[in-house]
C-alpha cells in the first residue's frame, strides 16, 4: 500500500507532468502554425510574382477572344507550317529561340506539357526566333523537343510573327482555341499547364 507521504508526493508531482505536457503540445501546434503561415505567405508572394510577370512582360501580346493571326513558316526541315491547318484544335504556340536563357530554362517543362496534353488533343507549335538555323537544330536535339517547330529566321524584333502576335518577351506562350480564337496569352508555362487541365478535364480528358 501506499503512504501518505507517497501519494502526497505523487499528487504534487502530476500537474507539473500535465503542464510540462501541454507546453510541449502548445509549442509544436505555435510551430505549426507559423509553418503554415509562412507556406501560405510564400504562396501568396509566388502567386503575385507571376501576376507581375504577365503585367511586365504580356501587357502588348495579343488579346484573349481575339483572333489569332495566321502564319505560314518554315520548318527545320525545309518544309512549311501554317496555324491554319491546325483549325478546329487547341494549338499552344510557343516563342523561344535557343540563345534565350529563360526559354532553355523553360524547355523541359514544355516538353513535359507536350508528353502530358498532346495525346488529349492538345497541339503544340514553337516559333523560334533563332537566326542560326544550325543552333536551332540543335536545340531542338539537346532538349528533345518533339512537336513541330518553325522560323523566320530573322532577328527578334525583326519578324512579322513578333509584330503580329505583340511578342516583346521570350518565352511567350499564347493558347489558341479550336475556333481560332486566342484563349491565353502569358510568359509563364504555369497558367497554360492549368488552362490545358482545365480544358481536358470539361472534355472528360481529350480534346
């Protein structure tokens, strides 16, 4: 049996474990808090830096519902690509040229897009503003870009294609619906990975 002086001291003992518990309990709960605090501010912050990059560079880009100008380029390989004939799908057009940091920064990603929404029905086009059809090629070849690419092979600001679609910033993205109306138009392959999931998911997942 216990004594007295036994259970006393037990008595005496037990709300000290019950407050140094709950300190413990609090403290991780204030941690966690802050934790989700700050994901939350950091997710806020991301989603601001991207809105500016659009304000910054996509303010001259052509407009959504309008039409997308037509081209007609030519391809690596010597032969031609028109937008035209692409009519009646979903076309991501993509602006980069090989020289361009961002772009060959941006490249897997698309490439990454390309595999996920090309057999939903989803056609992609690059336009490069590449002068060097040699370093073109072989950017083409280091990143494994596989949907069809053509050029001007002028300088930047120096294409019709540039002037026709507002295009000041590379990468520029602009999304054209099956109507031939543009849908999107950014420098950030984010907003057209989450426009091409939301187009396929309201076509139960192709186009």
């Amino acid at each position: 049996m216990w004594s007295k002086r036994t259970a006393k001291h037990n008595k005496a003992n037990a709300p000290n474990v019950n407050y140094n518990t709950m300190k413990t309990v609090k403290t991780m709960m204030a941690a966690a808090l802050l934790v989700a605090v700050g994901l939350t501010a950091q997710a806020q912050t991301d989603k601001a830096v991207q809105e500016d990059l659009d304000a910054k560079y996509a303010t001259t880009l052509v407009k959504v519902g309008s039409l997308a100008p037509d081209f007609t380029l030519k391809t690596p390989e010597g032969g031609t690509l028109q937008l035209s004939s692409m009519k009646g799908k979903t076309v991501v057009i993509d602006f980069w040229a090989s020289w361009c940091p961002d772009c060959r920064k941006d490249a897997p990603e698309l490439v990454r897009l390309y595999d996920e929404f090309h057999p939903k029905g989803i056609e992609f086009v690059g336009v490069s503003m590449d002068t060097d059809i040699k370093a073109w090629q072989k950017a083409i070849k280091q990143y494994g870009i596989r949907y069809p690419q053509a050029s001007e092979l002028k300088k930047f600001k120096e294409t019709d294609i540039a002037k026709d679609y507002g295009v000041k910033w590379i990468p520029s993205l602009v999304v054209v619906g099956p109507d031939g109306r543009v849908l999107l138009s950014t420098v950030l392959s984010e907003k057209v990975d989450l426009l091409l999931q939301q187009l396929t998911e309201e076509n139960h997942g192709t186009l």
